[in-house]
C-alpha cells in the first residue's frame, strides 16, 4: 500500500510539473457538485455502503463518504457514478 501511495503521489508531482489534468496522470477520482443536489464522481472504485442518508465509495485507497437525505444512485458505469439528493457533506475516510 505504502509504494502505491508514493506512486500517486510522484504521479501528481509530475502532472504538475508539467500542466497536466492531475486526476488523468495520477489516476485520481475527480468530483463534480452540482449545488447541493447532485454529485459526479469519475474513477472510482465501486459502492462501499448504501442507503438514502449515506453513500460509501472507493476512491484511490480511501473512502468518499457522501452524507444527506433521499440519497439516490442515478447513474453509475465502471468509470463514473451519479448521485441525487440532498447532500450535506462529503468526507475522505482514510
């Protein structure tokens, strides 16, 4: 776990070094807000926990946790997920 995490992080150094989209080279999640009621999330690493107040993903050897109300999943593919509702926070679980 501990050289994936030097690889990532080596991998953004590099995106920044040289004006890259961090979330392409890095292999980083990249997330969307729509207000508070809609969320895009592409890359991620499929549902952890689900129910109508909270929404648990794996993102990159962490957790996206994803907390409101009437929590839905419109969408979801192997690249990218789709959530609607009220969505009052979101937090990395590491």
């Amino acid at each position: 776990m501990e050289q994936i995490s030097k690889t990532r992080e080596l991998r953004a150094r590099m995106a920044e070094l040289f004006d890259l989209p961090a979330d392409l080279v890095a292999g980083l999640a990249h997330l969307e807000l729509l207000g508070d009621r809609q969320l895009l999330l592409e890359g991620h690493g499929g549902i952890l926990a689900y129910s109508d107040t909270r929404i648990d993903v794996s993102v990159g050897g962490m957790t996206l946790r994803i907390e409101g109300a009437a929590l839905a999943l419109r969408s979801m593919t192997d690249r990218e997920l789709r959530v609607r509702g009220r969505i009052d926070g979101i937090s990395f679980v590491r």
